[in-house]
C-alpha cells in the first residue's frame, strides 16, 4: 500500500532525542525548544513558543483575547475542527463563513456582512498552504477593530505578496502533526505579532506562573499570577522538531519535485476529466504542503478512492462542513449556509504527498490515476 502520508528521518532527529536525554532535560522549554524558536522567528517573524499541539496555539489565543461566553468568533466552515474547538472552549460562539471558490480560502467578500459588535476575532485558514487574502482581511478587520488570528496549519514557508504566512495577524499558529511538512509526531506553536501579548503568553503557557521570567533572572522567585495551562512539549520533541526545521530545505525542495510532477503529469488527464486541480494564484508562494483533486461529483470521488485503493494507493478526502455537524447545527448550522464548502467537501480528493515518497512510487500514483475512467 502507498499511504497517503508517512513519516520520515530528513536529519538529526535521533542524535537530538539522545542528546536530550545525556543532557538531562527532557521537559520543556531547553535547549532544543529556543533553538527551534530562533528558527521559526527568523522564517516568519514575531515571537514564537512551542506548544504541545496548534490545537492548544489556538486555544491559548482564546485566553489572550480573553474571549468569554456571547463572543463571536468568524471561521470558515471548511477546516479541522480544532480551529473552532479552541473558540467554544471559551464560551464563544462561531460564525460559519464560506471559502472561495478557487483556493478554497476564506472568502473575503463574505466578512463585512457577518461583523458585528460581538465578533471578537477573524480566523482565516490558509488552507493547503496558499495564502488567504490578507490585504482585504487585515482591512475590514482594522476598520472594526477586530483581531486576527491566522491558522496556519499548512503554510509554514508559505508567503503572501512576498510576507511570510503567520506574520500578518495578532497572533498565528503552526502544526508539527505527523501530516505536515516539518513533524515532530505531534507538535505546534504559537507565534505572536503583537509584542503586548508576549509576557501574558509565556505565563498562560508555564501553568499561570511567571516561570519563564524566573528562569530569565527577572525575578526571584515565582508563582501563580494568572490562568493558564502546560502546554509545553517535551525537550525529546523539540530535539526532533529542531532537526526537522534544520533539514527544511530537503523537505521542501522534495515536497516541491513531487507536487510539480504531479501538476505537470495530470494537467491534461484533469482537463479531458473535467477534473479541477489545485489553483494557486500569482501573488501566493505555496509550502507544497498538499495536492488535491476536486472531482465532477460525489459519485465520481467515490469510484475514484475505491479504484485507488485497489492499486494499493490511499487516496483521502478531507473536511466535511462544520456548519452541518451536530455540533455545528446546534450553533445554528443550516444547510445552504456555505453553498461552496458543502459542494467542494463533496468532490475533494488528497493524493499521497510525502519526503519519503519515491518517483517509482509516485509513477505507480500517476499510472492509477491515468487509467481511471469514472
């Protein structure tokens, strides 16, 4: 079977994870940790903190907004469901906003309609790793003073008009989940754009205590000062992670090799196919983070992942619209709402996308694909 996604040894990453452990802290917060740290603030800017999961990124920026029951929060329906987990957490209520058509990003014509005195945060989502419109985004949220809180689960090294992805909102969030392009299994970080958020982040982060600063020599001693939660990872996953960022430009110059081969290799099947292929506009660098097909139908996606799977290749969909879950209906969620996503959630198929993927096994994909008629 060619899986849709596994992991892989790009450097380091054991020598790291023993070094941890001959150093003797394995917790959080070590050396490996504020390594990892002066990467992803050199690559996109702001402060950064690694956190146990971007799940846990976003829930921490619910606390730093201090978010409480009434809030509003606006989220495209077409995400993981972490993305409005972290906002119902806090009492806030999400508002289900469509994605366009072609990148399957926020739709930012869509925004000042749904805006009102309770909406206390935008959430776009660059999904696959291209970038949402942010110049519009940034505008309408200024104009009523509303933060924005980028998940960017997907676009580490992905760049808008030339900007690093994770660098225009308040706050942005990454994933270090086995699925994206730099892993440590599980893993995520918060990055914060705003320096008045930094000294509150670092005590939500360390349990509600002033640790950090004790640590820092600042004072000398601590305790408990706020709310707050544990959401460092251990050094051991640090050390990985370190080694990954280390090696990112063999992860991304193999992710590219393979998303272009694909791009190149299936333009024309797709056309007589009428079959879409990702759209990645002129102004976006993308992270080569994912490949998709959106098929004529339902129907037609279905044969496909079966015809797949019997050559012994998984091939995945993706979301299913938040807003006609269980628990996206009892937030109001109605059919119709999000006429893209509920279409698009339908016909979207993810083709297997990884390092470790070869081009003997990369053929195999594109012969399957290629003798695919449905």
């Amino acid at each position: 079977m060619i899986p849709f996604n596994k992991a892989s040894l790009v450097g380091q990453e054991i020598e790291n994870v023993l070094e941890a452990f001959k150093g003797g802290h394995i917790s959080g917060d070590g050396p490996f940790t504020k390594k990892c740290h002066a990467m992803l603030e050199r690559i996109i800017g702001g402060k950064a903190l690694l956190t146990t999961s971007c799940t846990h990124a976003l829930e921490m920026t619910a606390l730093l907004l201090d978010l409480q029951a009434g809030d509003e929060v606006i989220v495209p329906s077409f995400t993981f469901v972490s993305t409005v987990n972290a906002f119902v957490l806090r009492g806030a209520r999400p508002v289900f906003i469509d994605v366009r058509a072609d990148t399957l990003n926020m739709d930012e014509r869509l925004l000042t309609g749904l805006i009102n005195p309770r909406v206390k945060a935008i959430v776009p989502v660059h999904y696959a790793g291209v970038g949402c419109e942010m110049d519009e985004i940034l505008r309408i949220a200024g104009e009523h003073g509303v933060p924005v809180i980028e998940d960017n689960a997907h676009g580490l090294f992905g760049r808008y008009k030339g900007r690093a992805l994770g660098s225009f909102g308040t706050f942005s969030t990454l994933s270090f989940h086995e699925t994206k392009n730099i892993s440590c299994g599980e893993g995520g970080a918060l990055v914060i754009n705003e320096p008045k958020y930094v000294e509150r982040a670092e005590i939500l982060r360390e349990k509600g205590t002033n640790r950090s600063a004790f640590f820092r020599g600042q004072i000398d001693k601590y305790g408990w000062v706020d709310i707050g939660s544990s959401f460092l990872p251990s050094e051991i996953l640090a050390g990985f992670l370190c080694a990954q960022l280390g090696a990112y430009e063999t992860v991304q110059s193999r992710r590219r090799q393979v998303w272009e081969t694909y791009h190149q290799r299936l333009a024309t099947w797709a056309e007589r196919s009428e079959v879409r292929l990702p759209h990645v506009p002129a102004h976006c660098a993308q992270p080569h983070h994912m490949f998709y097909l959106v098929m004529r139908s339902l129907q037609q996606r279905t044969a496909f992942i079966a015809h797949m799977k019997a050559r012994g290749i998984m091939a995945v969909f993706h979301y299913l619209p938040l807003h006609l879950s269980p628990m996206g209906k009892r937030f109001g969620g109605r059919p119709g709402d999000c006429p893209v996503t509920e279409d698009v959630s339908d016909r979207l198929v993810r083709l297997p996308l990884y390092v470790g993927l070869s081009e003997s096994e990369q053929e195999v994909v594109l012969d399957a694909i290629h003798a695919f008629s449905g």
